[in-house]
C-alpha cells in the first residue's frame, strides 16, 4: 500500500507512540501498530471512523473488529450487500467487502479513546490520499463529529460550511459526505443511535448510490 495513503511503521505522534509502546508491553500479542484500511481503495462507499479501539481493532489489526462498536456496523454492511459476512472475527478471516472501504481518522489508538487535534492533523495527510483515490460520486460516512471534520479538513474546506448532524448530507464536490453519530457501546446504549437510525444512514448510502 501506497505510504501517502498509510504508513505502518508511522512514529510521528510521539504520545501515540509512546502509548502503543506500552499498551503493547501489557498486551503483547496485541496488534498495536497503526492500523490499516480495510477494503479496496477503488470502493464507492468509504466509511470513516474515529481511532482504533483499544481491545478491538488496535487487538486485531481491522478496523471495528473485535470490540462492539463492529457488532452494528459490520451488520448493515452485510445486510446492504457491502460484506460477506455479518461479522468480523479477526484480520484473518474470509470477510470480504464489497465496493466498501474502512478506514480511520487517527490511524492509531489513542488514549482513552481522544486524539488532540494535533494527532488529528498529523494523520490527516493519509486521510487527504485516501480521498483521492475515490471514484467521483463516491459517498463518504462520517461516524461522529471528528470524523466529520477530518474528511472536511482533508479536502481543504471550511469547516463552517459543513456542520456535522446525525444523517446530514453534504456535497463535497467529488463525493457526498454523510454524517452518522459512530456505533460505539455509548451511544447504542444510551439510544442516541439505535439499529433503526443506523439503518436509515444505509438505506441513504444505497439511494446515493443509485444501486
């Protein structure tokens, strides 16, 4: 994979660094590395998520796999014929997306699951290639606030011209961005997103699509 989109031996964030180094000394058969997109670079539908999650894709090396912030998402990708599977077990599996791609704002984990905004910036040159190399009319999901404002970032626009919102559409020009509060443990369980506002968001995805 192209370095400018991701770059697995990534160091440039010292305290994400130094994080990894000692989450991996606690857990050393973790994956504990920046962790990598999942999914073809060519897909139409990008999905964006925060940062890896400490037990989940920091453990595994895939993005949303292992912890239960996967459990809703990889369930509507497969049921909008994006996967072949419901769920996701581990890098190794067979799951294959399909005209899908998973990636991350912050390609490393964080603690206590917050980036600062210069660990934001830092890594948003990878989010920039990534989005280029999207086909035009590709449709880009937000999960969450920060989210949001990478991919606006990215291309170089005024983040008061797009105000994240639960299921707000914005035309960026060469995709659409579509916002979608992230299916974290949270928020599924205070109800903020429930299965059925999650599944609009898809639905949505699909209509814009046109297929």
């Amino acid at each position: 994979m192209d370095a400018a989109v991701f770059d697995k031996d990534c160091r440039a964030c010292p305290r994400l660094a130094g994080f990894l180094d000692d989450v991996n000394g606690r857990y050393p058969d973790y994956y504990c590395r920046p962790v990598p997109p999942f999914g073809s670079a060519d897909a139409r539908f990008l999905i964006v998520g925060l940062a890896p999650g400490m037990h989940g894709a920091n453990r595994t090396g895939r993005p949303f796999t292992g912890d239960h912030a996967g459990i809703l998402l990889y369930q509507m990708l497969h049921k909008y014929g994006f996967s072949s599977r419901d769920h996701s077990e581990s890098a190794e599996d067979d799951l294959v997306l399909m005209d899908c791609r998973i990636t991350n704002a912050v390609k490393c984990l964080p603690p206590d699951n917050k980036p600062v905004g210069a660990e934001i910036n830092t890594c948003n040159s990878f989010l920039e290639s990534e989005l280029k190399l999207m086909p035009q009319d590709s449709v880009v999901m937000a999960l969450g606030g920060i989210a949001h404002r990478a991919v606006v970032k990215a291309r170089g626009l005024r983040q008061a011209d797009y105000k994240f919102a639960h299921a707000a559409v914005h035309d960026l020009g060469d995709f659409i961005l579509l916002d979608s509060y992230h299916c974290s443990r949270y928020n599924t369980n205070t109800r903020r997103l429930t299965e059925a506002m999650f599944d609009g968001i898809f639905a949505e995805v699909r209509e814009l699509l046109q297929n």
